[in-house]
C-alpha cells in the first residue's frame, strides 16, 4: 500500500474510507468529512488503483487540494481484510473509525466522540446512527437518553452485542485494536467483515462508552443476491470470531452469545440468497448448531423468540419444512 503526503504525526482520530467502485455517492461522503469541525484529524480514502471507472482517485485529489487532512492511499489489491489491516496500522490517529464510502456524517460527530472518548479513556465510543432511505433520514435508537454518557463493560451487560454492526458509528481507540489483535480477516476478496470486527472489538473491550447522539447516516442499500462463491463467508467470519474469543480465553464467557449471534447473521443471510443455494446453506447451519447443541452452548435467553422458534424448526425437521416458512418471510423482506 502506498500513500500521497501522509503525515506521520499522531493526530487525535482518523477516519478509514474504503472505496472500490463509488460513484454518485462519493461527493456527499466527502463533503460531509470536509464540514467536521475537529481539526485534529485524518481522512484517509483506500483507493484501489485498477477500479478508476469513476473518476475517483480525481475528485479525492480536488478535495485534498481544499483539504490538507484529506490524504489519498492507493492499494494495488483489492482484499478488503488486507487493505483494512494496513490502513489500521497506518493511521496516526489515537482513536479511529471505519467509514462506507455512501455513508456521511454530521459536522460535530468526531470532536464530540472523541471528548466522550478521552473522558473515561473508552476503548470505544458508540453512538445512535440515522437509515438514510431515498434522502429520507430515520433514527435507529440502540442507545436511550438516560444511558448518554453510560460506561458499559461488555462482560457484565451482553446486550451491546446486539446492536447492528454499524462500525461507523463508533470510535475504537487504535492502540486497543493492535494490543488485542483485533484484525479482519486476509484472502477473502472485497466482502466487508462488519460481523467479525464487531463481536471482536467488544468482546475484548472492558470500557465501553455510549451516547443516544446520532451523527453517522448509515445508507441503506438494496438486498443483493449473495454470489455463489460467497455463500459460506458468513460462516468463515464465525469460525474467526470463535478463534479470536478462544485466543483471548474469553469462549466460555460469551460463547452462548456468540452462537444466538450467529444465528441471526445466519437468517439474514438466508434472507438475501438465491433459491439454489438455501437448501446447502440451511444444511450447513443444521450441522453447525446441531453441534452447538451437543456442546450445550445454545441458550434460549439469548435468543430473540422468534429466532429460537426458527433454530428448533431446523434441528428438528427436515429442511423443507423450515423452507416453506422462511420463503413467507422472505416474500415480506
């Protein structure tokens, strides 16, 4: 990975924007991370060099002239694990976070996390986040009022693990993330790993911060179909968090949380993948928490009620029972 003027000194935080195809979109991200009013601070766009179809590396350059805490990374691969882990190792900033590239954020987001950072010397710093639908904002409200300014330890209330895994919409302080190895995985092509560097950061966390704020606007984006090739990768990012809390000797702490979790980026997975691939992947998920169960790691407390309802369907029928009723759910997703 090579840069263009990266400064070397520490700066308070840096903002990782990852970009391999954006077009549109791209100018109110910038424009958003140009209005922040901490001046101490490092935007850094990852460019990959062979996917320019847009002009990219172009309009990055014109801001950076405006900008001096713009700074543009170029990368010749297109892994997304890999050029996450450099960029992490790169930046100078003593907290940071990781950006989509459709996404934008409010002025005052990064002074304003990084105050409540720095007051309880967090390991992160989460915030509420608005779903931008068609320019239309709503609130998503993880965090209530009367929790503002709260210092959670992830071991003794499990309930931030779950909250989406809107990276965004957070700080991590980035001597935390190189001290526990806190890292995506490599050679997994351009797929985000939002799930795996999210259960990981708080899992290993012991201060965490909140705040009912919301400054990230979070862009939804159109249910895909999942590629054939990539089916299983939920399942890989799941073997790692495992790995991970294993390493870190924290499996039988969280391991029932971990498996209910699971599960759920499971279901959501089934929700966006073609008909074909649904029987091999539900097969698959049968295997894997049959297994669980034989452990006794599954919990039903832990477990929306819904989602318990739709793990015993596949443990104890064949999968075409639990298929008629997930295509009805499909139909209203």
């Amino acid at each position: 990975m090579a840069d263009e003027d990266l400064q070397k000194k520490s700066t308070r935080v840096s903002a990782l924007i990852r970009i391999i195809d954006v077009k549109a979109d791209l100018s109110k991200n910038l424009k958003s991370l140009s209005n922040q009013i901490l001046d101490d601070l490092e935007i850094l766009f990852l460019v990959t060099d062979d996917s320019d179809s847009d002009n990219t590396i172009n309009i990055i350059k014109d801001y950076a002239k405006k900008d001096p805490r713009i700074k543009l990374v170029r990368t010749k691969t297109t892994d997304y694990g890999l050029i996450m882990n450099r960029a992490i190792k790169l930046a100078s900033g003593e907290y940071l976070t990781i950006i989509d590239a459709n996404d934008y954020v409010d002025p005052e987001m990064f002074i304003e996390l990084f105050a409540l950072a720095k007051k309880h010397d967090a390991d992160i710093v989460r915030s509420n986040y608005f779903e931008s639908v068609e320019e239309q904002d709503r609130l998503h409200e993880s965090f209530l009022k009367e929790d503002a300014d709260k210092v959670i330890s992830p071991a003794e209330d499990y309930t931030v693990f779950y909250q989406p895994p809107i990276i965004g919409s957070g700080l991590y302080k980035r001597e935390y993330l190189l001290t526990e190895k806190i890292s995506y995985i490599e050679d997994f092509g351009q797929d985000p790993q939002d799930n795996g560097f999210n259960f990981k950061v708080i899992a290993a966390a012991e201060k965490l911060v909140i705040t009912e704020k919301a400054y990230l606007h979070h862009v939804e984006k159109k249910k895909k179909q999942i590629e054939k090739k990539a089916v299983f990768r939920i399942n890989d990012q799941y073997a790692d968090i495992e790995k991970f809390l294993k390493s870190h000797n924290k499996w039988d702490q969280y391991s029932s949380i971990f498996e209910a979790n699971k599960f759920a980026s499971f279901f959501l997975t089934m929700l966006c993948l073609d008909e074909e691939d649904l029987t091999p992947f539900i097969l698959r998920t049968r295997a894997e928490f049959h297994d669980a169960d034989e452990r006794g790691l599954l919990s039903k407390k832990y477990f929306p009620k819904d989602h318990w309802k739709y793990l015993q369907s596949i443990l104890k029928f064949p999968p075409r029972i639990f298929l008629s009723s997930l295509k009805k759910i499909r139909k209203r997703h």
